[in-house]
C-alpha cells in the first residue's frame, strides 16, 4: 500500500510514517516543514526505499495535484495540522488557513486525483482529528462518535470545520473516507512547547512546571505510537464514511500528570535534594480552557479489534526514558519561536 501522509515530519504523523514504512508500507512524506516540524523524527525510516519526502503547503493546491499525479497513492491520511490551543489563541488566522482552506485543498486534490484514476475501490482519505471538537465534559460521561460538537477555541473549532469539510464531501461527491478523532497524545518526538515535554524539559532545568488553574482539567492519554498503530488499522479496515473514537483510557487529571512525571524523574534521575514537586507552579488559567475530556473507545474496540496497548504510567516512563536519552533532539528545538514562552493569553 502506498499511503500520502500529510504533516509526516509532525509528533503524529511521523509516528505514522514510521510505523508504516516499518510494516512494508509505501510512505509519501508531504510536510510544510513549519515550526513544529523536524525531518530528525522520521530519519529512522528515511533510509529506506520505501520512503519518499515532498515540501508542500496543503494550502498550495496546485503543489498538491503535482504530488497527486507524481506519487498516485492507494490511500491518504491527512495528519497536518496547526495544533496547539494556546498559539491559536493568540493568531488563530494560521488555524483557518491550514486546518479549514488546506483540508478544503486536500479534499479537492484527492478527489481530482480518484476521479482521473477511475475511482478505484481501495482508495482511501482518512482524516485525523481530535476529541477536542466536542468540547467541554463534566464529571461523568464520555465522548462517543455521535456526540454533538461544540468547539470551545480557535483550533477545536478550525478542526470541527475540516471534519463538516470532509463529511460533506464523502456525501456530496461519494469521496471514500474515513475519520478518527484521538484524545491526548504523548511520547517521543513530541514537540517542547506541549504539557509532557515542558515538565519533562524545565524539571531537568529547575524551572517551573506550571499548572493551568489548579491542575484539575482532565485529559485521557494516549501514547503516540498506539495512535499510530490504530491509525494504520482504521485507513485499512474502517468502513467508508464512518469515524471512530480512538482514546487511551487512562484519565488524569494535569496534576496527577505532572505528579507521575516527577515521581518517575525523581527515581531515573533524581536531584540533590527534594523532589521535583517542589518545582510545580499554578499560573493563571487558559482562557476557555475546557474542564475534561474522555473518549468511549468502545467503537473502534469492537468493530476492529484495537485497544491501547500501555497504561500511561507505562508510557510516561518510556517518554521521559526518551526524553532523557535524546537531549540532541529536542536541544535544538528549544530556540524555535514560541518555545518556552507563555502564550494564549491575549484573550
């Protein structure tokens, strides 16, 4: 199979590429390689035969038919994303541009593309998005893939726009999709400016770790390389026009979070003294930050077989081993614009 994964130089989609080209797989790599991105997190597969890399802007649509006709993939999944809550906040035109005009861009391209190829059977968009589209949850319930979308920030609403985008068109024009949305992400490669590798980063420092509010906001985890995994899974075996919820049952809340990471810092590398506790910080709240998220993975479980396969306090222990292991990586990383600077706060 040969899968066009847009975004592939990403914390997401480079898990994604990784695996897949791992598998015998056929990987078009298409990445803008902006800010967030780094083409270290897929060098492991770069080497192979199998691999192929293509600079591009999905909001560059004549780009994206070049691509389309050059490579003719069996399958796309479309991982690229402006991500993060707090710079959409703070400009969340880019959020517009890439999220909603690159995913109208990438529909249009992949429909041009299956319609001159025949429309054949095995072609496959498979769009990624997140949980965060749904909004806000309370103390009970979860996210199931017909719960009503309600967006609380600028990039859960530019995500909710491109799922519409990609809905109508497998309505409209019969597009073959498929959609998943994922609850939190963690693991290697992840880029330092998220919750994980900023703990994880400033501990080591002894700066701060801070806490939005008073650290009761909820998120269920998911570690990268079983999303990944699930992602492979659903563009291969998920039936045309369905989504499915993929979670990593594992709630925590951003202290118990913060907790386990610096229990596992304090046995793998402790400090001369105390904890790394002693360096957790409250700061002012995100502004619409929303209180909990939790995905009912049941869906996907029981039509395709898949769980996770870690707990999180497995996961964080192999994430903060990588972290500690790969300060090469993320070294450089720490002097991109934005990086270990407040943001979202202009509201």
């Amino acid at each position: 199979m040969k899968i066009l994964v847009t975004g592939g130089a990403g914390f997401i989609g480079s898990a994604v590429v990784r695996l897949a080209v791992s598998r015998g797989h056929e990987v078009v790599n298409l990445d803008a390689l902006t800010y967030a991105a780094c083409l270290d997190n897929v060098a492991e597969a770069a080497g192979s035969n199998l691999y192929s890399f293509e600079q591009a802007d999905i909001r560059d649509r004549a780009r994206l038919d070049e691509i389309f006709s050059l490579h003719r993939p069996d399958v796309v999944m479309h991982l690229a994303a402006e991500s993060h809550v707090d710079r959409s906040i703070d400009g969340p035109g880019d959020f517009i541009l890439t999220n909603i005009n690159g995913t109208y861009n990438m529909l249009e391209a992949a429909r041009a593309y299956w319609v001159s190829a025949g429309k054949p059977a095995g072609f496959r968009f498979h769009h990624i998005s997140t949980d965060e589209v749904f909004g806000s949850l309370g103390a009970e319930g979860q996210f199931t893939e017909e719960t009503s979308y309600d967006p609380r920030s600028p990039y859960s609403a530019s995500k909710a726009a491109s799922d519409h985008l990609v809905r109508a068109w497998h309505e409209t024009y019969g597009l073959p999709v498929v959609l998943t949305n994922c609850s939190n992400n963690y693991g290697p490669y992840h880029f330092p400016e998220k919750l994980i590798p900023v703990v994880i980063l400033n501990a080591l420092a002894g700066k701060p770790l801070p806490i939005y509010g008073d650290g009761s906001n909820v998120r269920d985890w998911l570690y990268v390389e079983d999303h990944a995994d699930a992602l492979l899974l659903v563009v291969e075996k998920g039936a045309l026009g369905r989504s499915y919820n993929i979670g990593g049952e594992n709630e925590r809340s951003n202290l118990q979070l913060v907790q386990t990471l610096c229990g596992i810092l304090d046995a793998k590398r402790p400090k001369a003294s105390g904890s790394y506790a002693d360096q957790i910080t409250y700061v002012t709240d995100r502004p619409g930050h929303d209180a909990r998220y939790a995905i009912d993975p049941s869906r996907i479980r029981e039509e395709l077989g898949w769980r996770p396969s870690v707990t999180v306090e497995q996961g964080l222990e192999k994430t903060v081993q990588w972290y500690l292991d790969n300060e090469a990586w993320w070294k450089p990383l720490q002097a991109r614009a934005g990086v270990g600077v407040r943001l979202g706060v202009k509201a």
